[in-house]
C-alpha cells in the first residue's frame, strides 16, 4: 500500500497545474465576458480556441483515453488526479484538453466499438478537437434510471436505419460544433431484454432531426458539455454502417461507457470542491464583519474543517476506485464506482452549499462560479442514474453477502 | 389555546383558493411561454395585468396591508394563511394581488413613515398596482449582514440631497415597471453607530442613476421580485422633501421593514413547500421505474412523511410568531422572527431538493417550477441578514437568560 | 387562532412549576445518592413516597385522566404543558404525579373498558399510587411494528384463561412494587386479522408467571417506568373475569391506548429538551476554555439557537395534536400524532447530543442526567412503532390523497 | 500508488482472522454470561485469559508496537488493518491481544521514554501482560480540551515528588489488575506554558491514592478500557526515579501519546463499523415484518449502502494517515490524525444507529452488542480532544494556507 502518485503522474501534474495558472484560471474571466456579450447563448467563448491550441501543443491533450494509439494511454489511476485538476475550472479546462464529456465517453466508445470507417469519419475529427459529439439516452416518457425501457425506435430498412422517438438530457446536442449524434433506441423489442438495444451514429444534419430546445439546469446553459437538448428524430434515416457493434450490443456499449464516464465525473467533482474551499478560506479572510474577518467565526471554522475531512475521503475512494478498475477492471469495481458515484457530487455539493454561504449574496450570483458549480454538482445526484438507484443496487450485493 | 383559523380568514382562505385555481394556476404555464418569448427577460408575461385586474376585482388586494386605511386591515396571523397560499404559485400570486416584495416593504414604509406629499405621489400608484420600487440597501464592498457599515452617501446641499454611492442586489430596480427606490446611505457619519443613516425616495429617471445590471440568481432573474440589480448613484440629486422620515432615522426604519418582510418570506415558503410536496406525491404515483410507481419505494416515502412533519411544524411556528407579533409587537416577536427566518428556508429548501430528485432529470430544468423555487428558497437563508447572523443573536439571548 | 394557554392550564403550570422548584429539583441529587447505594436496582428511591404525598396533597395528582370521575379531568391540550414540566425531570416528576408509564396508559385501559370489579380491585390502588403495573405486548420472536403477529395464547379453560407465551420489553415488570401485569395475547387465531387478540389482566404473583430479567437500555434499567422485563408465561391460569372487555378487543384496546401513550411521551420529550438547553445554556456560560467561557465560541451559539428552533417547532406540533385529540378525536389526529412520534424523540435527541457535548467527557456519565436522557429520548425512536413504520404509514395517507 | 495490502500484512489478517472465528468470536457469549454474573462489575471475563494465552501462542501479539525490540515491529499502515479486525470484537480482541487502551499508549511512553528501572519494572509486566496501567491526564475542574491548565501539583521533595490532586476519567485504574498510573501534573507552574507539566509513574498501591469511583459511560462500565476513575492523589510520595523522562517533559510526552492513540481507535472503530454493518445485513435478512423481510424495505437499504459508502472513505483515510506517519511522522501526518479523529467516530457512531435501528428495542439492549458500541463511539467524539477543537485546529492551518 502506497499513497503517493507515480512519477509520470507527478510531472503530469507539474504540467498541468502550471498550464492552469498560466492560461486557464487568467482566461476564466475572458471567457465570462465574452458569453455575456454572445448573441447565442451557446456558442463556446473564443478563448476556448487559444486555450486547446496551447494545451495540445504542450502535450496536455485527449489525456483521458487509456488507448494509447489513439490517445495519452494513461491508466485510470494516472488520470484522475489530472482530472482532477481540470474539476478546478471546469466550464475551460476539460474542453481545453479535449477532455469534456460528452466527447470523452463518444470517443471510448468509437475507440473501442468503431469500424474504421467509423473512426476516420467522426474518431479522428474528435481527437483533434474539430468537432463536438453528443449522446442521446435518455427520453421524457420513461424513468431514466431504467434503461431498458427506451422507447425509440430503430428499424433496418434495406441497407439503412430508420430512426423514431423523442429525446431529451441528449448531452452535447446543443454546441453549435456539434456534428454526430450517438443514438440509444430499439432494434428488437422482442430480443432479451438487454439485448434489444443498439446504437446507432446520427450526423447532426440528417434530415428529420429536429433540436428542439435546450434543457436549463437551474437556469443554466451547461455550455461546457454542450447543453442538453430535447431532440426529435422522425423517420430519420442514416447508412446501416452507421451502426456502432452489432444489432443488440446498445446496453452492453452503454454501460462500457457509464462507467468510465462516472468516474471522469467525480475526478473532476474532487477539484471543483478543492476549489470551493480554497474561494471559501480567501473570503472568509478578507471579508470583515462585525469588526473581525469571518475566518474568526465558529462556524465557517467548521465548514472549512469539515469540508477538507470530506474531501480527502472522497478522493482516496475515487483513487481507490480508479486503481480497481486499473487491476480488477470495470465490473471489479463496481460496488466502489457506485459508491464514488452516490458519495462524491453530495460532497462536492455541501462543499459549495457553505462556500456560498460564506460568500453572502454574491456567492448565488454571477460574479462568483460558485453557483453554477453548484448546479452541476447537484445535477450529478441524477445525471447517470440517481443516487438511490446506486444505493438500492449497492446495498443488494452487501446484503447478498450476508445471506445464510 | 386555539388552533382553527377565524371566520375572516376562512373566508378569504376559500375566495382565494378559489382564484388560484381558477385564474393563477392556468395562468402559470402562459406566463412561462410569455416570459420564454420575450425580448427583454426583465418584462412581466402580460398575462399579469389580467391577473391583478381580476384579483382587484374580487377584493384579493393589498391583503398584506394592516393599515385599514390603505390596505386589507388583516392582522398577521390572518394575512399569514393567505400569504402562504400565494406561495404556491409564488412568480405570479404575490404580484397578482399586488402583494409581492419589495413593493410591499416599501409601501409600508411610506405607510408608515411618508408624508402626505410621498404618499400621494408614489404610495397611491404602488397601491393601485401601477408601478412597481425598488429597495437599495445592501452594498459589494460591506458585509451584508451588518447594515451599520453603509457606505453610500447623502450629503444634504441646499434644498436637495445629493447621493453617491454603488449598490447592489437593489431588488426591484430591473422591472421595466419601476419608477422610484428608496435608497438606504449615511447623512452623518459622525453620528450615534444607528443614527448615521437615513432613506430618501429617488425617482428611477433622476440624472445620476445608472442601473448597471442584473443580478443572477442560480442562473435565474428573480424576475417577480422585479430582478436585483447593480445601481450607481453618482451625484444623484433630490428634493430634500424626498428624505424618508427625518435624519438618522434610517436603520430605524430599516429594521421596521425587515420584521414584516422576514414573516412574510416564510408564510409564503410554507405554500411553495406544500406545493411541492404535493407535485412530489403526484409524480411519485404516476412515474414508473423498474415495474412499479416510485410512491412504493421507501425511501421516496421517506422523503414524502418526513416533508410533511417538518412543513407542519415550521407552518405552526410561523403562524404563532404573527400572533406574537400582533399580539406583543415586532420587538416581542424578535425572537420568533429569528427562528423562523432561520428555519422556513431550510425546511423549504429541503422538500424542494427530495421534489426534485423524484423528478429526476426533468426536475433541475424548465420544465417543472422546482429547481427555479429552490434557488428562492436557498437565496432566503442569505437574503435579510445569513442564517448564522441570526443563529449568533438568538442564542446570545438564549445565553444571556441562564446567566448566573 | 390563539397561542396562550387557557386560565385553567396557567393556573396549574405555575403550580407545577413551583412544585419542581420546592420538591422535585432538590430531591434529584438525594433520588441519585438513595439509587447508587441500593441493594436492588431496580427499587424506587425511597425519596419518591415523600414527593408522591406532597404532590397529592398538592392536587398535582392523575393530571394525565381526562376522565373526570377518576382524573384531573382536564384536556390534552390542558395536560400536555403540564406533561412538558415533568419531563424536565423525567426520572421523577411523572411518578411522584402518578402521571408515569406505564400506569397512566394502563388506568386509562381500565377506567374505559374495565369491569366494576377490575376497576375496584386494580384501578382504585393505580389511582391512589399504592401499587405498579405492568403492560405485556412485545415479544422476542416477531417484528413489534406489526402487532398482528402475535404469538402468545390466551385459551378459554373452564372458568379460566390459560396464557402461554414469552414477552420482553413488559414495561413496568421489574418494579418491586408492580401488582398486576395487562397480556395481550390470542384468543382466536382464526378469527379476522384483527378480532384475534384479547388483553388479560394478570397479578404479578400468578403461578407460572417468571420475570426472568430486565432488559437494558443502553446500560440503563430505566427505572422510572419500572424497566422493562423479559416475562414467560406458562400455563398461567387466571379466572375468566380478568377478560378486559371482550374476547377479539385486544387490537382496539391496544390502538385506544397508543394514542395516549404516545403524545405523553413527546409531551414530556418537550420538557426533556428544555432542561438540555438550559443545562447546556448554563455549562457553556460556566466553563472556560482557551480564556473565554466556550458560550463565546460560534459553534456552541448555533448549536443553542438550533435547539430553540427545533425544540419551538415541535412543541407547536405536540400542542396541534393533543387540540386535535380533543376537537377531532384520537382519530382525526392520526396523521399529527405520527408525526409528533417521528419528530419529537429525533429532535431532544439532538438536543441532548450537543448538551452532551457541551458537558465534554461528564457528560457521557452519571454525573449529569444527560446521558440518561439521551438513551429515553433514542429508545423512543422505537418504542410504540419505529420512526420508519410511522413515516411510511404517513407517507401513504399523503400519497393517496394526491393521487389521480 | 497502490491500494493492496502488503505481503506481512495478509499473512497477519489471515492469522488473525481464523483467531478471531475460532476464539474470539465464540468467547463473546461467555464473556458476557460470565460479566453478568460476577460479584464485581470491574472484573475481567476469565476467558480473557485463555484468550490472551492463545494469542500469544499464536504470536498475536503486542503487536502494536512499532518498536522491535518490544513489540511486533510493524508499521502503522500494517498494524492499521489488524487493529481493525480486533474493532470487530473490542470487548475482547484489543485485551486478547495485548493491544488495548490505554497500556498500549502507556507502554509505548515507557519504551520511548522510560529509563531501563522503569522498564524493568512497568514495561516488561505489561509486556506480558501480567498487569495493566491507567493513564491520568482529565481533571473535572478544567476543560479537557486545554491541556495546558492542569491543576494537580507534582512537587520535588528530596530524592521524591509528592502528588496533589483530583483526576477522572483516568483509563484503566478501576481493573483490579491495575498496578500503575502514569499521572501527569505540573512540577513548575512559572515555567514556559508547555514546560510547566511532567509526568510521573505511581503504583496504585501508594499511600495517599484514592479511586473514588467509575465513571460510567451511557450507563457502561467500559471495562475493556479498564474503566474510567475518579481518582485522589493525597500527598502521595513517589521516588524521584519515578519521573518519566525529565521535568517540563510532560505535554511532549503526551502529544507523543495521543497520536498513535488517536489512530488506533479509528482503526479499530473501522472494524466495529463492519461488525455494525454485518449485523445489520443478518438481521434485515432474517427479520420479517409486513409479510416480507426488511431486507425489502428501501429505507433499510439507503441505511447499508450509505454505511458502505462511508466506512470505504474513513478506512481510506484512516490507512493514508497511517502510512503519513510511517513516511512523514506524526507531525507531518497532523491534519491526517485530526480529520480521523473528526471523521471515524461520527462515521461509527452513524453506521450503528442505523444498526440499532434494523435490530428493534433488541438493538438498545444488552442482547446484542450494538448500543454499547455506540456508548463507545460516541463517548470517541469527546476523548482525547472533543471534535470542535479538533475542527478549529485543522481549520486554522487551512485558512493560513490562503491568507493573501
């Protein structure tokens, strides 16, 4: 047992960590003008351009992707602390490194499942960071916790798919970069019922797909993973090539992709609560009142020790997880992912909750990124199924074990 | 010791529940699309007017009014049901009735402490609902929470004064409706610590004033409190006629507006909490997840029995300070108002939260008024002074009662 | 709507109040000294008789009866402040009011659904505080929360009942003093779910019964209610006129007397947290730590302010039920008396855990009555149905009425 | 980075883990017959001793004790996952093994501190395990959590040093087979404020010693520990050879204690965690009520994952603050041992609630191990330093970390 980070992790994070004071903290207000003064409230702010250039050239790129062909070929452990790191600014810095979701868990997927063709045509333009993606799951009729239950449609018509069905929470769907759409929905709903599902790539342009509106989260954008959009696709019909894998492979490809994506989530969760403590100590410093700093209260005494008590926990199980799913893989890890999963967006959530408190009025407004950062932390109690799924399927196995 | 409402409030209960199912409900989903459609997020959906002219037409007007002059002529307690049911429906019901902050604040204010000229001139159209104000207290550079350390000036010159100073969260000043602000600064630093400040009426258009932006809340505009914005007042000068009272007697002042303003944010809390609480029980029956209403999980049950325990025991809490306050005055009651301030925030905030995770994704979007009602309700625990600052002052009092 | 107490209650609180203050208080530390040096624990402290007779002598006597002929005649919305005042020295005001359960639930069993007879030869001693009593429900082997499932047997034999069965937490039983035990047990395992269950009035001297132990809590004997025995029954014969009302009654009975039993604790729990407070008031103006008394520190006054929160919300809550009782009847009250049921133990638990603190290492031992209090205040989260039978019980009544 | 034990450490769980099925486990029942019927409530089980004979047979034994010339010679990071499995049975295993509180702390002074009479006389009997020792530091008079004000008075007299003063909670000094307090006192009031202590060694049998009485814990003896005493040092004459280390050394040797002292307890508390958390999955299996096992019932279920959930995270951070002080030593690791000592009782405390909970009033019984474990883990919150001081520590170094 050993708690220190390897060595490429180490002078990984060196980079990193100076690639975040030099350009990305400095470029965090640039980028908050320029999205106030947008005509579209979608758009990406044009520094994020400068900032890829930057973080490609100094190698600081597609770090996410295990593959080493196609990308840093860092193992999960090496990642998270980057992933971290990039959690401390994370409507720039994953975007920047070509690491934002949904992108990340497309490419895995394309990595993994693609043809070649598929690859050449959508893989390498997401590689370089040309183009956005997003993933189309989840749909407004059925409770999204159950994923067996889609409702779309995809039906083999000679050598295309047809595809019906209404989506919405489709991550990604709203850059205006955004050029391929990954499609959950039903080949068979007659197969078994976790063979039933496949996945199909949809360009964005395909006639028939309408993007109907983009979803708040609290009266955000969530621009940084593209928005999520309410999607309808009627009768749209895309190459049977299109298909990812084979017909049935769409919940098996989903849940490849889950879990990865989870922990990306929580990695990243671990620095934006690092970051929460560290405005919440400035401030508690500088700001005075009743004739003394707000450092001196009790109270905000407590917050801050009990906020560096959660954190550390949080982060060695997301280590922890991520060195499980290194040597044991994904299914070994199960029962921790889940538990990262419910235990890490709370953290982060109670973390900000008294950062903000202890910014008064300021901390829910725009001049902070305090509540924004909120409002993705408690969107993650149910973005990937919600926290009580996890804890009922957790605690399933643990009382398995414990059976007579 | 008597727990029934009286006849008056039974009555106007029944009238008014009345019109929220008949006008404001129906109302709420045209606002929404009104408000979805519109150029300048700041404006009221129109249907608001055929709102307020049908409310006066029934006689639900100026209910929160004591002063049977100018308004209802209601006690406390019997205004606090009534308040509570417009909390159901809290971006229209308040303002329908032209009972909404901080019009209702400001109106008792000039009620209160207006000459006849102040009346006439900006206390008759606020009543008839003509034209919304805005309150200009707190301040960015000082902390919030302790309203002595003011920094705007108002220097008396002549027959006018003159104001500088910068502003923000001016509550009401973004609503294209607004026509004066009472501005909160010191005439005489060199005064008693309560006596150094003073309020004065500045009409919106006087020369000087800029009105810099919109505060975000959570991402939202708080648009029914007429938005909180950013004011300079630069060499903004009024008739000395203007002046609120006399010299000095701002914090005074202040601190008679705030007991009501307090009481009158937690009956409505107590609404907003029912009414999701009841959303919470309806989507429960109708969403079905792996075979079965989530009404039949535990733990949603959990949430729905426990929402209920603590929506029962703050409502009597808030009711029993009206009475107090009706009964002993604002000073008797400070105690209560304390502990209801601290309490109907976070009891709101917390049946709100567990409405939304039921809702699952759909519940942090537009689409549901719950994660809107949540940023209110987590806005109210710093919004008139942070839980902790009235936490500290109960129990000094608490404290000071079992000193030896 | 009014939150004063009636004449009638004023009266008798200022009473009680100067009862505690002249008797009761000062007889604490001599009760604690009388305990410590007995040879049995389980007796009573012989100071307990002197505080009975004064209490008597007093009027303060059988408050808890609002039958008239037997009790005190008054309301519950009458008793409970009064119930609230002994809680504050819950180890002996009850008794010495002979207000203590399990007696008060047990005269009232008989003074409703008792014989001429039993009433003679059980309820008249009760009343007169000469002897205990025992109630026998629990037992070992099936889930208390569901009454139904009861295994011990009452069999007609003759002109005698013959009971066979084993029970634990039989509250009352290991009192020296207790004369007579009330069974609930089957008489008719075929009959409807609930006409299977019969009560039997049992004298503790009985061949065939066996008090076999008293069971702890959290290493306490819980003397005041007489503790709690593990009791076996076999073949126990009593004459056939022991019958409390009729044979298949057992349920109703038990149901009648729940009601009761349970507001009586949370009206006493009330009572508890009031002492914890101003206990922990009192230590916390006392004790000095880093060179100022720890009242000064932030944490110590949020704690203390929380307290006052909870602890005026619940009792409002406690009060609304036993009006509720009144007005509406045991019924009527149902969904208010879970709720006090779930919320009163959880909160004087809380309160009693940062007294606790407050007291440091002390507080975790005898020399306090903290701990003490604590270990009733967290029993009560299971006795008369645990906090999660209740909550779903509630939970379903508020789901059906929103349901389509 | 790696989160696998090493190779000593497996083999010594697997070691101790069979001693734990094969006599640990089985001897809890006769312990607790053989508690329940002794004359003394001090005494010791007698199948301790067997135990202990086992352990060391079996070379389980002293094995906290990093020093290789005493003890085991192991790691903090290896004896962390053996304390834990002895957390799993902490009536017996600690004592079985030699390990247990607070000889473990005064053995540990004695090897590093203790001149070679001192460790012929004290070490090697408690080596053995012949005798056991009490630790005493608390003084009612004064806060616990300020070390600095101890009253007791250890005044240079010749060639001895004479004791004055009033002790409780001294550990260890109510075992019959207590043969040595370690008592700390000041020997220079005039001195700097951490030199003014020192600590000396007095054989229980000494003239002038007084063990008043046990202090209960929740109603516990804790007679593991061997209890907590009041004890009264009259005058008490000890050699001046007695003085462990020199004069002005005692506050150094007691932040050298505390330590490893606070470490151990979370380790263990990890351990009893899992006991916790392991009855409670049997006992939900078992248990039916409502016709199904309450295995079945959601809230049950949240209960065991979130359980789970936060014992990964404790023993995490409880084995990195282990390895912390293998690598960087106590001081290093300081913000380690402080936010384990916050975050594991409250952890363990927590988890066997819920325990209790799943178990009925069987669960706050003497019937199952589980309300004296929570007397245990609550009483750790105040032990050694409550959580609030803990919390402002660790605050303060945090917020000097970002002072401008």
């Amino acid at each position: 047992m050993d708690f220190a980070y390897d060595a490429t992790t180490e002078e990984l994070r060196g980079r990193l960590l100076r690639f975040m004071d030099e350009h990305v903290h400095p470029a965090e207000a640039v980028a908050h003008e320029q999205l106030a003064g947008a005509a579209d409230e979608w758009t990406r702010p044009p520094v994020l351009a400068e900032l890829k250039a930057e973080a490609r050239r100094q190698g600081l790129w597609n770090l996410f992707l295990p593959d080493a062909e196609h990308g840093a070929g860092l193992t999960n452990l090496q990642y998270a602390p980057l992933a971290e790191i990039t959690g401390r600014s994370p409507q720039l810095a994953p975007e920047a490194l070509n690491c934002a979701a949904p992108d990340t868990g497309n490419m895995e997927v394309l990595a993994m499942f693609g043809t070649e063709r598929q690859k050449q045509r959508w893989l390498r333009p997401l590689l370089e960071g040309e183009i956005r993606s997003a993933f189309c799951m989840t749909e407004p009729e059925v409770a999204s916790s159950d994923a067996t239950n889609i409702a779309t449609s995809i039906r083999r018509d000679g050598d295309s798919y047809v595809i019906n069905g209404r989506k919405w929470w489709s991550t990604g769907a709203m850059d205006p970069n955004c050029a391929v759409f990954i499609v959950m929905g039903k080949t068979d709903p007659d197969a078994d019922r976790h063979r039933q599902q496949s996945m199909v790539l949809v360009p964005r342009d395909t006639p028939g797909v309408t993007v109907r509106r983009g979803m708040r989260v609290f009266g955000y954008t969530d621009g940084s993973h593209g928005g999520h959009a309410e999607v309808v696709f009627d009768d749209v019909r895309v190459p049977a090539d299109n298909l990812v894998a084979g017909e049935g492979e769409g919940f098996a490809i989903a849940q490849a992709r889950l879990g990865p994506g989870r922990i990306h989530h929580c990695m990243r969760l671990i620095g934006t609560a690092e970051r929460a403590l560290e405005l919440m100590c400035r401030r508690a410093n500088e700001r005075v009142a009743f004739g003394r700093p707000i450092a001196h209260q009790g109270v905000v005494q407590e917050w801050i020790a009990e906020s560096r008590v959660r954190i550390e926990q949080a982060r060695l199980l997301v280590l922890k997880t991520a060195w499980l799913m290194d040597t044991v893989g994904n299914k070994g890890a199960h029962t921790e992912i889940q538990a990262i999963k419910i235990a890490t967006p709370l953290m982060a959530e109670w973390v900000l909750d008294k950062a903000i408190q202890v910014h008064g009025a300021g901390g829910v407004s725009q001049d902070f990124p305090l509540a924004q950062l909120w409002a993705s932390a408690r969107t993650l109690r149910l973005a990937d199924g919600p926290d009580e799924v996890h804890r009922m399927s957790l605690a399933k196995r643990e009382l398995k074990r414990h059976r007579a």
